[in-house]
C-alpha cells in the first residue's frame, strides 16, 4: 500500500464486492504466467486502504474471478472487431479495467457505469482517459437515453453484478432494455443452482462480510 492510500470509507457493503475482482486480478497479474494480466489492477490494489489479507485463503474465488474476466474480455474483444463503430457500455463497473485490458478500443463511445461513490472512488484511482464514467445506478434510464437514438451497434456488459438484484428487478429491466435497445448485445455471468445460498462456495463474500447471492439469476433469463 502507497504512503497515499485511498480510503473507502463512503463504500457500503455491497459496493466493497468490487475489491474481490480487484484484488483477484491483482494477484493473478503477479504470477509468473497469470491467466489474465491486469496493470491497473495491480496499481489500485497497491494505492487503497483496505486489508486484503482477509481475502488470502479464498483461491478458488480469485482463480474463479479472472477466468471470468477473461471469457468476458474475449467475448467484448470478438464484437468489437465485427462492429469497430460500436457503442460499449460496461455496468456495474465497479473498479474493473476492462477498457485498459482491451487496449483502449476506438470505438465510438466507451460508457463505465456504476453509482456515484463507487465512481468517486473510481475517478481518483483510474481516471477517464478516452472512455466516460456515469455515477448512476444501471437501473437508471439515463444511460439508456444517453445512447437510445444512436444508429450504431451497442454491447452491454454486467459482470459479477445481476446476481445482487431480486427477479422482479431483472425482468422488467431487461424488458425495458429490449424495449429501449433493440440493436444491443448483452454479455454477462449468471449464478448456476448449485451455487444459490451455499455461502461455503462464496469464500471471498465471507471474508469481505456481504451475504452470498440468493437466488439464480438464470432462472430470471429463461423465463423471460
């Protein structure tokens, strides 16, 4: 940690799930062959007041989180090559460098989206550069008309986010956006059955104190 640490002192517990992924991939970036290499990670994990040793002994949640952000970034880089004018929104962004790990990609426009202390937060360890931050909740039809009118294709990623928000809530947002976005593309993680309500199998939940996620969010997706 630097002499100038950042504290997180306006992060609620829900929002203090963004530190999993964070220090997840910073562990993996100091690895001798990491799954997935992530610069930013590592200097933002080094610069926040936080004790991380907490999350030491939850392996199989930091193996889990960066083969996650991989199949992700993959996913996100394979759209971008077919659609170089698109439109990329990243929900729930949390403290993610997905624009950074991708190399910055000229698209037409670059959205991270996560709520107003998390992007305080955010802006002080990884300012913008030629992506936009919006402090809004993804539940905010801000966003929506911010991009609704442009002619251009669009891809909506949410990782590590849906499983936190009840079905109700899923349903009529991805009807709303369906409704909004016809054109867009959606990639995102969901929680299988086996895993709903077995706190043993969300180490890194345990130890950072926040409740595991409570229902399938699959389910959510296929009834639809």
């Amino acid at each position: 940690m630097s002499d100038n640490a950042v504290s997180l002192q306006t992060i609620d517990a829900l929002s203090s799930t963004m530190l999993i992924p964070l220090w997840a991939k910073a562990v993996e970036s100091r690895k001798e062959n990491p799954l997935l290499y992530d610069a930013q990670a590592l200097s933002m994990f080094q610069s926040i007041d936080y004790d991380f040793a907490k999350l030491k002994q939850a392996k199989s949640s930091q193996i889990g989180c960066c083969a996650r952000a991989l199949v992700l970034d993959e996913m996100a880089q394979d759209f971008i090559a077919k659609h170089p004018d698109a439109i990329v929104v990243h929900l729930g962004a949390g403290l993610d460098a997905r624009y950074e790990r991708l190399g910055q990609p000229d698209v037409s426009a670059w959205y991270d989206v996560d709520l107003p202390d998390v992007m305080a937060l955010r802006r002080q360890l990884l300012p913008e550069s030629n992506n936009h931050y919006l402090a809004m909740s993804l539940f905010d039809r801000d966003w929506i008309i911010k991009i609704q009118n442009e002619a251009k294709p669009v891809l909506l990623i949410a990782e590590g986010v849906l499983m936190y928000f009840t079905s109700e809530e899923l349903r009529n947002w991805f009807a709303e956006i369906a409704k909004a976005l016809p054109q867009a593309e959606m990639i995102f993680d969901v929680i299988p059955n086996a895993f709903v309500g077995r706190e043993k199998r969300h180490a890194a939940l345990r130890r950072i104190g926040e409740k595991p996620p409570a229902f399938n969010s699959s389910c959510v997706i296929l009834h639809l």
